[in-house]
C-alpha cells in the first residue's frame, strides 16, 4: 500500500487503511491463518505488552504473543465495525494449538464480527459445530475438510445441518492452488453432499425441494449473500 509506519500508532493506523481499502482492491474478507505459526487462544489484550515488541528485533516470547493478540483483536474489531467477515484457519495446523474452542474468547469478545470458521476443524467437528450453534457470529467453510476424509465429511454435514441455527451458515469454497484440483475438489463436494442429502431425504428429515434448496446455498447462495458479492 505504500505505508511506512515507523511508530506503533503508525502501524495500528496502517492496520485501518488496509481494512478500508479492501473494496478498492477486490478483497471481500480479512483470513487468520495464524494455526500455521501459533495457537488460536488469544487472549485479552495487552497493549502496554505489545508496545514494547515494537521495532524490537528479539522481543521476549511474552511481547511477541502480546503484539499478535493486539493485531488480531485489532483487526476483529474493525472488521465487525466495517461488517467484514473474518476467516480463522483451524484445525490440522499446529495440532496442540488449532483446537476451535482456543478461538472462543476472540468469538465472544467480537459479537458483531462475522466469523468464518474453515475446514470444519478436523478433526473437532463436533466442537465447532456446538460453537456455531451457541454463538451466532459463526459461519462455517466446509472446504479442505471433504478431502481430508470424505467419509468424515459426511457425518459432521449430516450433524451440522441438524445442529446449525439456520440454512445460511455453510458454504464450501475451493482453497486449491491449480484448476484442475479445484475442478475435482468441486465435483467431489457435489458428490458427497448429494448423497448426504439424498439420505436425509429417504430418512424422512426433509422432502426433496428441502434438500435442493438447501444444495443451492451450501454451492453458491450462501457465499454469494454472506460475501457480498450480490445485492
């Protein structure tokens, strides 16, 4: 963006000039991806703590956790003032620290932030699928998850669509890096959630324009509403 902050103000500043910038650069959402690197428990934030990482070169254990918990709360908070959905990575990253409910507080702390929680945490399901149903800012990404283990996949669509407040709460995006695997990613999807909902149909759960409405949005209405991406 051309930004140079040299203070901590300065990069808090920067921090609001890239969220509001997003439209201008077709951008729909800001993504923690932070499993990769550390845990997902954030807490309360310090920010007399984060202040002194700044422009430190070997800032303690403690001031590097605090900055980062700064940041993340940080940009939580812009994006529920700003009505941004903020995806969290969980799940098979750092195993020790990807656990959905180490998420919790950043979830409570921000109740008009729009979470989109990915890979349906493999392999905690449940537990993010209680979450999604206490707190009501969550949205779940089925993506990767189906992958990873299609029969597993199965079972938490089968729960999720029993436990979940309502239709509008999952969707499934492609989180490939080649064409060809986002085309086999997409057909296996099809595949599996036909068959999910063609056993809730037999089962008697739901009649069958249920289950195809229902199709519709987990494939492409959802996204399209909870992104933005149509009016």
């Amino acid at each position: 963006l051309g930004l140079k902050p040299t203070t901590f103000d300065d990069y808090m500043t920067a921090l609001e000039k890239l969220v509001d910038g997003l439209g201008s650069r077709h951008q729909v959402a800001l993504k923690n991806a932070l499993a990769y690197d550390r845990d997902v428990a954030f807490d309360e934030p310090d920010e007399k703590l984060a202040r002194q990482a700044w422009s430190q070169q070997y800032p303690s254990a403690a001031e590097r956790k605090a900055f980062s918990d700064f940041v993340v709360d940080h940009l939580c908070a812009l994006a529920g003032q700003r009505d941004i959905p903020m995806q969290i990575h969980l799940g098979t990253a750092i195993i020790r620290g990807s656990h959905p409910l180490k998420a919790a507080d950043l979830i409570e702390a921000h109740p008009r932030t729009r979470f989109l929680l990915m890979h349906l945490a493999y392999p905690w399901s449940r537990d993010l699928l209680g979450m999604a149903f206490v707190y009501r800012n969550i949205w779940l990404d089925l993506t990767w998850s189906l992958l990873l283990s299609p029969s597993h996949f199965k079972l938490a669509l089968h729960e999720a669509i029993e436990m979940l407040p309502d239709e509008s709460r999952l969707m499934i995006g492609g989180d490939n890096w080649h064409c060809e695997e986002t085309y086999g990613t997409l057909k296996l999807a099809r595949q599996l959630i036909a068959e999910v909902l063609e056993e809730k149909v037999a089962a008697g759960y739901f009649g069958l324009p249920d289950a195809q409405r229902l199709a519709a949005k987990i494939l492409r209405e959802n996204a399209l509403h909870y992104f933005k991406l149509r009016e």
